[in-house]
C-alpha cells in the first residue's frame, strides 16, 4: 500500500505541533494497524477509507483482531486514525472526514489504588533505616509526596526555593501550571531535617543545583530514583501491595476525602483542570464505607 499519507501525517506532527519522538513513534505503531487492516480488506489507502470501513475498523479492534487490544490501546489508535483523517480533510486530500462520527468503547472505570494510613506510616518509617544522610532524605521525599499528593515529576522538578514558606510548597504540574499546597508537620519537620544535616553532604558530592532533592552524586534525584526508594521502603516494611509514587497521590486524595475535605479543595490541591478527575476518588470513598457497613452493621446482610 502506498503509505504517503501516513507519512505526510507524521511530518506534519513533528514540523506543525513538535511532538516528542518516542510520541511519534506511538502514532506511528498505532497507524501502522490500520494501514494493515486497510490492506487485508482491499482498500487502497487511508483516502478510499469511508465511514463504513472505519465502522468495520472498529469493529476489527474489538472483537476479531489477535491478539485483541486493550480498551485503552483501541481508543489509542482511533486517536491516531481520527487525527489522520483530519488532516487529510483539511489538507484537501479527500473531500470529508469520515471519521468524525467514529467512536471509541467507552472505557471502565478504574478506580485509583490507594493504601490504608496505617501502610503509608509503615513505608515512611521503614525509610529511616541505613545511611543517615540518604534515610534523611528518603523520609523527607516520601512525606512529602504524601502530605502534598504531588506527581513523581513535581518532586523531583522542585527547587530549594519552590518552598515558598514554612508550610508551603509551589508546584509546577502539567503544561506549567503553578499551585501552592500545604505542607504538614511531618512533611515540614522531616525536610528541615534533610535540608539541614543531609542536603548539604550530598550537594559537596555534584555540581551546583537548585533542586530540592538530590542523588548520591549530588545531582536532581531521577523519577527512576523515587520509585526505587518507595519499593525499598515498601519491602522492608512489608507492605505486599503494589506501590508506585502515584500510589502516595491516589491515598493523598483517598484519605483527604475520607476525612471530609470538599471535592473542589482535593480538585486545587491534587492541580486537577476538572473536578470530574477528583470525583473518581469519592467512589473509592464510597466503596470503602460500604464495605465497612456490610461489615459493621447486624442487618446489613
């Protein structure tokens, strides 16, 4: 098959919107199925395609393709023939966009994971083991990924200055957007501790930087780094679930919320743009006092 308009499409993606590479690379993987399936039913290229095939497309992805796709990956790859159908129809190339009608399944709700109170302190606590310099750090990162549900990629994007006051932090969140979260009396004493007795000791061992947290060659600690100090944590306090930093934001929201904090407050905090994303986090709340009704309660069951 003649795949110039594939290719065409690509190039407009990096000159046009600048997209990373390993992103082009995804729409390429993505575009690549449905050249092959426009292939195997006969149809000469993406510009022949009319809104039945795409219909059958669809179809395919669901139900006949092997091995069959994820509902997350279907929706994925609708993106990219969506956005490709686009710009062919803007671009001239055919006379409309048949895919305007063309609609993903819809996918199923996941509910975010999130660990009791009682798993988190155990994880913190089980930090302060070996190195003092690194322990001091460690605990100052997990409480504070804790005590202000911020993303993996806001710690470790924080500089010194980005604490802003004795018990707040400014965070940078998705597409530079800046808020100011409280930060607990845990968080606040576990990095003064940090800041005073072990940030220095590592910034001796690397350049200057301003990051807040840095690695054993004083460098910015890495993403990698974090999750390789929450599994440790985690190990050793012999938590089984599966932890990952993001498992710190879900029970930062989760138990927020438990508490009785409104849903748009949770919204400011977690850096959410719609309060629809932090609603997700009330039906764990939901599911959890259910539960806990079905358990408790003499006629209940």
């Amino acid at each position: 098959m003649d795949s110039r308009a594939v290719d065409d499409y690509l190039r407009h993606l990096t000159v046009e919107r600048g997209l990373a590479r390993n992103t082009l690379a995804s729409y390429r993987r993505d575009l690549a199925i449905y050249e092959a399936w426009l292939d195997s039913a006969g149809i000469e290229g993406p510009e022949r395609a009319t809104e039945a095939d795409l219909s059958a497309f669809l179809r395919h992805l669901s139900a006949e393709r092997e091995p069959r796709l994820a509902v997350s990956s279907i929706a994925r790859v609708l993106s990219a023939v969506r956005g490709l159908h686009r710009f062919l129809a803007e671009e001239g190339r055919t006379p409309t966009d048949p895919s305007r009608e063309l609609r993903p399944p819809k996918q199923p709700t996941r509910l975010p994971k999130a660990i009791p109170v009682e798993q988190v302190a155990a994880i913190i606590e089980a930090a302060r083991v070996g190195d003092d310099v690194i322990a001091l750090r460690d605990v100052a990162l997990l409480e504070l990924l804790y005590a202000t549900g911020a993303r993996v990629s806001e710690a470790t994007a924080l500089n010194v200055d980005d604490l802003v006051e004795d018990e707040v932090v400014r965070l940078f969140g998705k597409g530079g957007t800046q808020r100011i979260v409280p930060v607990g009396s845990y968080a606040r004493r576990a990095i003064d501790a940090y800041l005073v007795r072990s940030r220095p000791v590592l910034s001796a061992r690397g350049p200057a930087t301003p990051a807040l947290f840095l690695g054993t060659r004083g460098r910015r600690l890495s993403r990698q780094a974090v999750w390789q100090v929450l599994q440790d944590a985690a190990e050793r306090a012999g938590v089984a679930a599966s932890v990952s930093p993001h498992t710190l934001r879900h029970s930062f929201a989760t138990h927020l919320l438990a508490g009785g904090a409104d849903v748009r407050v949770v919204q400011e905090l977690l850096g959410h743009a719609s309060v629809a994303t932090t609603q997700i986090y009330t039906l764990v709340t939901a599911d959890t006092l259910r539960e806990m009704y079905t358990t408790a309660h003499p006629r209940a069951r």
